[in-house]
C-alpha cells in the first residue's frame, strides 16, 4: 500500500478533519461563555453518536474557592434524570411478566387500597370522595396519577415507610384526567420493583443496569474517592447575582451514608459518561455491546407519548413516555430536536435527550441551583444547537 504525500494528507486533514474540529470547539467556546458570565461554575457535554462518542469536553471550575478544574469525570447529582432508569426497572419486571403497567398499584402494595381523592377544598375543608377508579402503574409513569406528597416521616426513611405516607394521603384529581409532576408517584415505583423483585431498589439497578452497562460511577451514595470528583453545587446570590456555594437539598448527612434514602425520583449521582450509556442503549433498541436490557417494542413504548392529548411537561410542545418526556411539536429549547426525541432534566439544571431520527445522544451536566425552568433553560437550548452541527 502506498503511502499518501505528507501534503496531501495535509489537505485532507484542512478539508475533512478541521471543520469538525472547529465545531466541536464552538460548543466548549459557547459553554465557556456562560462560564465567564457567571450563569454556571462549569460544564460537562457529551454527544454520543451511533459510531461512538463525537464530543466530551469539560470547561469551567467544580469549585470555584479550590481553584479545581472541571474534569471530565467529574461526578454530579443528577436529580430526576433518575426517573427514566427507575422507569426502567419497572419496565424489565413487565418484560419477565412479574407485573404489568396497567395494574392497580394496590395490587402490589395493599396500603393504597380505598384511597380518597380531594373534591373541593373549602377554607381549611376539605370534600373527599372515591376516586372513580384506583391509580395505576401507568398513572405513575406519565405523571397523571393524583398522588399527594408529604414529608418523609423521618431521616433516611427506607422505600416502604415512605410509601405508606403517601398512601394515606388522599389524592389530587381523578387518576388520568391530567398531568402533575409527581416524585411521589416514581419513589412508589421503586418500592412496587422491591416488592415485586425481593430486592433492595438500589442492588435492583446496580444488577440490572448499571453493571451490565458498566456504569461504575453512578450510585446512590459516592464513595470517599468519588466524592473527590463531586462537583461542587453553586447558586446566584440574590443581591449581587454572583455564583456562590450551595448544598444539595435532597441529600443529608455524608454522601457516602448508605442509610440515605435511595430515592428513585431523584436520587443518583452519576457523570456524563455513564449517564450517555443509557442513552445509547435506548437508541439502539435496549441492547448496548451485547447486553440486551430491554425488548425493542418497550422501548419504543417509554419513548413514545403516552399522556395523549394532555398537556405535559415544562415547556411547550412536549408529551409523556413511560418515565421519559417526549418531543411532539419541537421549539424554544427543543427546536434542533426531532419530533420523538425523548429525555428528562434536572432539578439543579443538568439535561439528558436523545434525538432517534440523528441518532445522537445529548448530555449537559452542570450543578446550579435555582436556574429558572432548566428544561427551558438558554445553556440548554445553545448547546443542543451547537452540538447539532457536528459533523458525524
């Protein structure tokens, strides 16, 4: 084989490679200016194409008083972006005909038999009546079950104490006459998978999809060592806006206390890498590197609308799948989306979406506390169109 001329080698790489790398570039330059404006400390993003990772860069700081680099290992708490994998779980179950999504959710946990539903309140009254049916698996999926929500009833409450607080509880509206988003509904879900499973939620998901997966950093509770890589969590201070230290309000006490609740709405740490492997996993029809996780109809069942002419979601145009949200009319921060593209954020604004049509997985991480409506966020919609231009 002869070898091509060093100046044309030199011509190629300017026509083909150099393009590509220069849009690349354009989606770290165009996160370092929310960086610089003081929006964010730092950001991860990853797109992950059918033939492998197209770009992963880090930029900005994961502590800003330590001075530390963010790295592209770096861990973040995820938030919901929790509740397509517990949605998974739940799905695998259906698969090995251990239940189905169109049970009642007594049928598997007897404490939310003959709830209420609130008629009307009055002052401090309330009218409650029989809902005209029980609440279903699928009601908790799509967010359309009524469910009310309390506090937990102590410190690191297990999944069944939590549950039975909100059974007792009576519900909001008819279950499936409209859509409220519900992290009662999905922590009620992950204790119907103990109940149905005989297993602990997390060693549920450890087993079923974070090894198979080899998602060696994503985990309820960060180890000593992990907890190096844990991004730090900033806010804007009201008066002079600038970004400062925040904790994680859904977590107490040290990270690595595993006597803290595994909450399947919004419990998980994980990194930009680990959390792209579900992604793509779902992109190719629940199998990744050999590993079949889910059937190819299920799938295309979580990531489809499921919520039918019900309006959903935090921004415009969007649906409900089985524990994912859905694209069905693409614009504002979807607009470089696919109809059919399906995903789920973050309460401390990270985003998570896949787009089926290109073939293409979007990841945006970041740990910033009290960003107006993340989903719709600016950092969202200017990453997702730059990354939308790269080339395959």
């Amino acid at each position: 084989m002869k070898l091509l001329p060093t100046t044309l080698l030199s011509l190629l790489a300017g026509t083909f490679l150099l393009p590509a790398l220069a849009v690349a570039d354009a989606v770290s330059d165009k996160m370092q200016k929310f960086v610089d404006d003081g929006v964010v400390s730092g950001v991860v993003t990853l797109v992950a194409g059918r033939a492998g990772i197209e770009h992963f860069e880090a930029v900005g700081k994961s502590d800003i008083a330590g001075g530390r680099d963010m790295k592209k290992d770096d861990l973040f708490w995820i938030a919901s972006m929790t509740k397509p994998m517990t949605a998974m779980c739940v799905l695998m179950l259906q698969e090995e005909g251990k239940l189905s999504i169109n049970d009642p959710v007594e049928k598997h946990l007897p404490e939310f038999k003959g709830q209420w539903l609130v008629e009307k309140k009055e002052a401090d009254r309330m009218s409650l009546v029989r809902p005209a049916r029980p609440v279903t698996l699928r009601d908790l999926l799509t967010h359309t079950s009524g469910l009310g929500d309390v506090k937990p009833p102590r410190s690191f409450s297990t999944l069944a104490e939590l549950v039975m607080a909100y059974s007792r509880e009576p519900l909001q509206f008819q279950p499936g006459s409209q859509w409220r988003y519900s992290n009662p509904g999905i922590n009620t879900l992950g204790r119907i998978v103990e109940v149905v499973s005989g297993q602990g939620f997390a060693e549920f998901m450890q087993e079923r999809i974070f090894t198979p997966l080899g998602m060696t950093d994503t985990t309820f509770w960060p180890t000593e060592a992990q907890q190096q890589r844990v991004a730090k969590s900033y806010k804007a201070n009201k008066e002079s806006g600038r970004l400062e230290e925040t904790a994680v309000y859904f977590t107490e006490g040290p990270l690595s206390d595993r006597r803290r609740t595994p909450f399947p709405a919004g419990g998980l740490y994980s990194t930009a890498k680990d959390v792209a492997r579900v992604y793509s996993l779902m992109l190719n029809g629940g199998e990744l590197e050999g590993h079949r996780l889910l059937g190819s109809e299920t799938v295309r069942l979580m990531t489809s609308t499921q919520s039918g002419d019900i309006k959903t979601g935090f921004v415009e145009g969007m649906s409900w799948g089985l524990g994912f949200q859905v694209v069905k009319e693409p614009q504002g921060a979807t607009e470089v989306l696919a109809p059919g593209s399906f995903g789920h954020g973050g309460a401390y604004a990270t985003q998570s979406w896949a787009d089926p049509v290109k073939g293409r997985a979007f990841i945006l991480l970041v740990q910033r506390a009290g960003m107006p409506n993340s989903d719709g966020s600016e950092i969202r919609r200017v990453f997702q169109k730059a990354a939308s231009e790269l080339r395959p």
